[in-house]
C-alpha cells in the first residue's frame, strides 16, 4: 500500500478500473494511496490502480473539439452534432439515430445520455459496452427475479465456508477482492475455494479444487448439480414452496443433463463428485461469476442454471451464502441504475410492466419517449453497416476494438452517414472514424458517482481541472439536446441536479415492490452530495434499507422463477476438428484497449506484447515464443505462441486489449463471429472455433527508440513503452533481411546518423546501435528466428537519464551485459522485480509467498503477483520431490 500524501491536499474518490469500485486518495501531484476507509477495499489497490498517477498526464489527450479532423468551437462542434441527429431524425426517424455508451461514464453522464435518446431521440437505441461482459447477467436476474438485482455483498465473500468461482479469473480481473478472499482463506483454512474454468489461471494458486470443464458446458455442471442437490434431500422445501415457482420444470431439465454430467463437461467424475459433496454438505455457498459464463451463446442460461442452485437450497442473501455476479467495468451497475441498456428503462422500471414506462414519461415531461427496447450492440452495428443508423453517438468506449467481427465493425463506423466521438484520447480506434471529436474530461477530472459490483454508491471527485477545452459527458448531451429544442429538460446546473432527478425517479410507483430505490437521496442538498460518504442502495425515502435481498423471499415478480436450463449449443468436443476453440480475456496489468495503461512502462512489463496460450500438445509442433496464426471463416490475428500446460486442450486464449495503434495484427476479435446469446444479446466473446497455423515471416526483429515509429514498420509490428521514454517495436516481415534492416535504420534515425553494426547476411542477422555523445539511444536486432536477446537491459540503457557507465558496442550488440546475469521479465511490477530474482530467494530457502516477499519485496505491493509466486513455490517444491 502506498504512503497516503499530505492530508492537505487529499481528495477522496473512486478507482475508474473494474467493478469492485476501490476508493481512491489522491493529490493534484498524481501521487495516489487505496483509501482505507472504503469498504471496497480498505486501503488496498491493484497494480493498475497503484499506477493511477502515472496516467493523468499521459500524451495524446483530446483537448479541443473537432469537426471533420480540425479544430473547432464548442459552438461549432455541438452544432455539427446536433444537425447530424436532426438531419438523421428527418430521414429515418427516431429508430435511424443511435448512441453507443459505456461503463466508463459516470451515473449522471450515463442518466444523460439515456434520458436524452429514449425520452426526446424517442429511440430505445441506446446501448453500453457493458452489453459486451454482464448483460447475461442482468437478464438471468431479471428472469429469476423480475428485476436485476445482486443480492449479496463483498463480505458474503469472506464469511463464505464454500467459495465458488466461475468463469472469473479474479485474481487479475478482479484483484481486490481476490486479495480478500486470499486473506479470508489465511485466516480460516478450513474455507474452501473451488475455481471453474478451463484455464488453469492465477486464481487456481491456493484453490481447493479447479475444475477445467470443457468450454460452454457450465449449464450441464449446473445443471447436474441441480439434480444432485434435489436427489440428497438438501432442497429448502418450506422456503421454495413459499417463495419460488417453476421447479419441476428446471429439475426435469437438469436431470435430462444429469447422467452425462462427466461426459458433457470433460471433468474426472470423481472431481464433480467431490464438488457437488462440498455444495451440498456447505450451507455458507457463494457463487461467484464473470465474463466466462456471460459471453456465451448461452450466457443467461448458464447465470439462470446457478441462480437455480441458490434458489432450491434457499442459499441467497444471507451471510456468506448466494450468487454474485461481479461487473467488468467501475459503473457498469450504474449504468443498469439509469437504464443505458437498450432493453432497459431508467431506475429499474420495465416497458413489461403497465404504467411504468408512463412513469417515466412524466418525470422527465417527454412525450416522445421509446415505446419498446431498441437495438442491442451486435444488432445496432449491423444496422449501422446497412445504412439504418443515419447518426451514431459513440462515449467513452473504442467499439472498433472491442466488439466481435471487429473488420465488420470498423467498416460499419467508416460507411456511417454521421459519426460523432466524445472521448478524452485522441487517437483511438473509432475516434479515427468520426465526424465530430468532442474532448470529455478524463478520471482525474470527473465529478459524480459509481456504483460498483455490491451495489456501494461512491463519489468520483475531481482533484485536477479539466484538460484543454474538456467538458463533462452530462454538459455535451445537455448542450446539444438544448440545440435540438430540449434545453429546459437538460437544464442541469451540475451533476447534483441530475442525480437528485434520478434518486427522485426510483422512488415514484414503488412502495417496496422494485429492490432499486434510493429516493431517499433526492432531497440531498449540493453540500451533502459533495461530501457523501459510500452508499449501498436501497436508500428508501420510506421504509428500511436492507444490506442483502431475497433471504426472506420479497422478489420484484412476488416469487423467484426456476428457469429450465436445456442444454443447448454447448461445444460437444475438444478440438476434435483440428481447430481450438478460442477464449479471450484480460491481463493483469491491462485495462480494455490500453489508453490509460498502455502508456505506463511498468504495466507493459509484465506482458509487453499479446500472447495466444495454448497447451503444449495443441501446438501444431510451433516452438514456445514463435509468432502463430489464427483464424476463422471471421479473420485472422498474428499473436507470440505461449506454451501452458494449464491450458485445457482444445482451446487458446488471447488478450483484447492490442488494438490497429499498438498491435494490428494481434487485434484478436478479427476472428470471432457476432454470434450472441438470444435472451441477453451479449457477444459470445469465448467461444469462437479458430485453426493454429505457424506465422513463418522471412525474418524477426525489435527496434528500440525514443519515439513511437507506428504500428507499420512491418507485417507484424505491436508497439509500446519498454521504459519511461523508450518505445519497444516487436516486428517480422516477409522482405528480405538485409533490406529490411537497411530500411528501419533509416525509419529510426535522421539521414547521416552513424550505427554501429554487426551483420552476417549468410545467416540473416543484423544488428545495430546508435550512439548519441557516448549514449545509446536506439538498438535494432534482426535475425531468421524469434530467438533475440531480451529488450530489457538495453531499454534501460536508451532510457533518458539512465544512470550509469555506457556499457562497450560489443556488449550492445551481444543485448546483454557480460558480466551480470541475463534479463529476466518483470513478475512484481510495483516493484520492479524479475522472475528470475523470485526463482534465486526460492532456491535460496524461502518456501512461502511471504518469505519470497521479505527478500525480494515481490507480492508485498498490490499484491496481484503473489498468485504467480505461488505458482513458481509449487512447481519449485515438485521439482525437490525425488522420482
């Protein structure tokens, strides 16, 4: 944890990472400390969220507005916007206009946004990137409960006897609360931790039992499990025949699964026999689940096949015991709060239920306001690719990176009658695209509130004025509805207003009958907002706030609905066809597509470019390290081949973060069809059939410089920061070696600048350096293999002000020092710690994550690489075992 900055200049607010919602100190410095008074995260952080300060003066912020690639007014620009919608309105009326949002909005930016395109656009078609990881969760809970609610709370996780994890690798994903669960676990061993997935991640390190089932056939586990729990007696018979309805349907379906349990997910039947012993022996059960189960074809089945569990058990909003979705993004729950899902209305209301949707209407004197659900992302880009979306509105969010089909998706953007992009990069995927670029102020900047994956409301303060000329999301919409006649509707004097008007909403018509209210914070006055402390909802302006929902029955739809859960579309093989079926996902150290983090050195250390891991024996005889092809009758990506033996056979997994400015090569949802689950809409993001081929380019290369050359030296080519000050070009071509070198030293440096070189053309290896008054500022090393020095040690070496001798031009052209040990990659980044320094205080003695950390001060920042050092205990402990 870091050392908090002076009182004095301290600002409270909130990490704009994922869905645990950690509170944040921070000083107008940059310097930032977990605040240890949040209940997210009492004074913990991640390695992103410790590197916060690291990004609020990143190059390559947008800070003016842009109309047609040059500057512009606000005036200007908020007209253009303006008259794109009008014009787009006019032509195709209210289902030819469209806004695509995401879960980095804050809630009164999210209200806005909403507010403005279902109550005066008149369209439903309004969509967030959060319909792409928990919007199968959302429906699942909507049809078990009639309203999309989390009914448990982050402690449920710590006083849990049986922790379930499904399809979340939360120990990088989520690491807080793994860290939680890490430290519950050391306190009281006798918790168990079962891991579901078909990777053997660093969530496994410390776990019970991981079960590595085959990918898509969660339904089928819990499914059987179902079964099982009715066959041994352990249904709460009282509280479902009080509470629920619909059981003898999910049973029959279940017990359809049930007998092929191991068949249908590749699981030792002896392992499903100890998991389903455990679930049913173990009253205090939390379930928890993420993007493994939702982006699936059969995402909201699966969510409703673990909700069926809880529901027959009786397990759910009790201490310690029920199911608990957690979020991707910091306010993807805020936006569900506000409705910014296309099959959603504000403040949990339903078009589904008579007289809601008129509730609206009234509260925001719309009477245009969308009569039924619009279009869901997948559906509203296809629409936008035909011609059907005459103006698009996309906030916060890079879709031409993120979405499935991603060639599709950037065309669609490109044939776009009128496209506008309110971000705070300049330069990103789909801001290349757009029309209009209007500047939005960045974290640092926000004022508002978030809601994370417990239902905790927390504020996001600004410490840091806005950037250039940039503006809240709430003011853009709230200008540009009033060019559209609006004003008085929009006419907000700062985020108070609006979140005043949206507490207000959740309390109108409810009386107890909806979970979401929190009417009780309407009458807030500007004063009490700025200073509220985190707030978990229901806030009732009348009645009790509850902490947990559901134990004592009290659903929206009166009972709980069991939901069959058919097996349906589920992968029947594991690669049986010669292909492999692929999962994508995130890196530890990342965030989505990389416009924050992928301008910090050390959060690029730990995975610098994007890997595809596959099992030793899925490897198609393509050695570790190599570069490898996949591919789909969808596309293509080029990625550097991993060996992991905890990979399941049969299947590969890549990051999403590399996008066509760091990596165009590597942009992996090239290959995944737009296939979705039909209830939710999501994206099946982990399931696309890919076959693995060798990349074989006439040579490999890197080029360190201090500037970023760009993503197109090469065929492959992934760019980012080696170091502070140095950009590492991971590249291969086609052309021949002795050109291509000749031809990136003159890319690399002005005309006339001296290298020092050592080429054997026979053998195809080329190296250079450039010296610059006794420094290298530049290192280029080609050769016929993927087999090339470590960057490290010469990133260190080009590094503006790197301290130190300059070592001799042979050493240089060797890549390494020649009296000190090779380059090892980063494994601590808070701490800058190498793998191979883990690997020494291992064989030194040390036999514990702790003990690793008194030596090397490894795992003792955030916390995120103690799964890692567990990982190397292990194997280092097998190794000591004689054969």
């Amino acid at each position: 944890m870091d050392v908090p900055p002076p009182a004095r200049s301290l600002t409270r607010t909130t990490c704009p990472y994922c869905g645990v919602g950690c509170g944040v100190l921070a000083a107008p410095d940059g310097t930032v400390a977990g605040d240890p008074d949040h209940p997210a995260n009492r004074g913990r952080l991640c390695s992103k969220g410790m590197a916060l300060g690291e990004t609020i003066a990143l190059p390559g912020r947008l800070l003016h507005p842009e109309v047609r690639g040059k500057r512009a007014s606000w005036g200007a620009a908020l007209d253009a916007v303006a008259e794109g919608f009008r014009r787009a309105l006019a032509e195709r009326g209210p289902g030819g206009v469209a806004l695509y949002v995401s879960g980095q909005l804050l809630t009164e930016d999210y209200y806005a946004a909403n507010k403005f395109a279902k109550g005066f656009l008149g369209t439903a078609n309004i969509d967030s990137n959060s319909r792409l990881c928990m919007s199968s969760a959302v429906a699942a809970h909507q049809r078990a409960f009639g309203e999309d609610v989390v009914p448990g709370v982050y402690e449920d996780l710590e006083s849990a006897d049986l922790l379930v994890l499904v399809g979340s690798n939360l120990a990088w994903c989520h690491p807080v609360l793994f860290q939680r669960v890490a430290a519950a676990k050391a306190t009281r061993p006798s918790m168990r931790v079962v891991v579901v997935d078909p990777r053997r991640t660093a969530t496994c390190e410390g776990a019970d039992l991981h079960l590595p089932l085959r990918p898509g056939s969660d339904v089928a586990l819990f499914g059987a499990l179902l079964a099982h729990l009715h066959a041994e007696g352990q249904a709460d018979s009282a509280w479902v025949s009080e509470h629920t309805r619909g059981l003898e349907a999910a049973l029959d379906a279940a017990r359809a699964v049930a007998p092929r349990a191991a068949e249908l997910t590749g699981l030792d039947p002896a392992d499903l026999a100890t998991f389903f012993r455990w679930f049913a022996a173990t009253q205090r059960t939390v379930t928890l689940w993420s993007q493994g189960v939702n982006q699936s074809e059969t995402g909201t089945d699966k969510a409703n096949a673990i909700l069926n569990c809880h529901l027959l058990t009786g397990r759910i909003g009790k201490p310690g015991a029920g199911p608990f979705s957690v979020t991707g993004q910091p306010n993807a729950m805020g936006g569900r709060e506000v409705g910014a899902l296309a099959t959603m209305l504000a403040g949990h209301l339903d078009w589904e239920r008579p007289g809601e949707a008129e509730l609206v209407r009234g509260h925001w004197r719309a009477p245009n306001i969308a009569v039924a659900p619009g279009l869901k992302a997948v559906d509203l880009f296809r629409a936008v690719s035909a011609g059907r979306i005459g103006a698009l509105w996309v906030m916060a969010t890079n879709p031409a990176v993120s979405m499935p089909d991603g060639s599709s998706v950037r065309d669609a953007l490109r044939r776009a009658p009128f496209l506008a992009v309110s971000d705070c990069v300049a330069e990103t995927d789909t801001a290349e695209f757009a029309h209009v670029r209007l500047p939005a102020v960045g974290w640092a900047e926000k004022d508002g509130t978030v809601t994370n994956s417990e239902r905790v409301i927390s504020r996001q303060r600004a410490f840091l004025p806005p950037a250039g000329e940039a503006r809240p999301d709430w003011w853009i919409v709230s200008q540009v509805a009033a060019r559209l006649g609006w004003g008085d509707a929009f006419a907000w004097s700062g985020p108070a207003d609006i979140f005043r008007e949206h507490a207000a909403l959740t309390g109108l018509g409810n009386d107890g009958r909806r979970a979401f209210d929190i009417s009780g914070l309407a009458a807030m006055t500007n004063a009490e907002y700025a200073a509220m402390p985190p707030t978990r909802w229901p806030c009732p302006a009348k009645g009790p706030a509850r902490e947990r929902f559901f134990s004592a029955g009290g659903f929206t739809a009166g009972r709980a609905r069991f939901v069959p859960t058919p097996r349906r579309g589920e992968s029947a093989a594991d690669g049986g066809d010669g292909t492999l079926t692929l999962l994508t996902g995130r890196y530890r150290d990342q965030w989505h597509t990389m416009t924050r983090t992928g301008g910090v050195p050390r959060l690029m250390a730990h995975a610098p470019e994007p890997l595809l891991a596959v099992h030793p024996e899925d490897a198609r005889g393509i050695p570790d390290g190599a570069l490898a092809r996949v591919s789909s009758t969808q596309g293509a990506a080029v990625l550097r081949l991993r060996h992991d033996a905890g990979q399941r056979r049969g299947t590969a997994f890549a990051p999403m973060h590399w996008t066509a400015r760091n990596a165009p090569a590597a942009r992996v949802n090239n290959a995944v069809p737009p296939k979705a689950d039909p209830v939710s809409g999501q994206p099946a993001l982990k399931s696309a059939r890919v076959a693995l081929s060798a990349y074989e380019p006439a040579w490999h290369g890197f080029l360190l410089a201090r500037a970023d050359l760009g993503p197109g030296l090469a065929p492959y080519c992934t760019t980012g920061l080696a170091a502070p000050g140095v950009w590492r070009h991971e590249l291969a071509g086609a052309e021949e070696p002795q050109r291509a070198f000749a031809r990136l030293i003159d890319l690399a440096s002005p005309p006339g600048d001296a290298w020092a070189r050592l080429e054997d053309a026979a053998g195809g290896l080329h190296r250079g350096v450039l010296l610059e008054g006794g420094r290298l500022i530049a290192a280029l090393f080609l050769g016929p293999h993927h087999r090339l020095p470590p960057r490290g040690w010469l990133a260190a070496l080009i590094a503006p002000g790197a301290d130190g001798a300059t070592p001799n031009v042979a050493a240089m052209l060797a890549g390494r020092a020649m009296d000190g040990p090779p380059p090892s990659p980063t494994l601590c980044v808070c701490n800058g710690v190498s793998e191979a320094c883990v690997r020494g205080a291992i064989e030194a003695g040390a036999r514990s994550v702790a003990a690793v950390g008194e030596r090397t001060r490894a795992g003792t920042g955030c916390g995120s690489c103690r799964p890692e050092i567990a990982a190397l205990l292990a194997c280092a402990a097998r190794e000591a075992v004689p054969a």
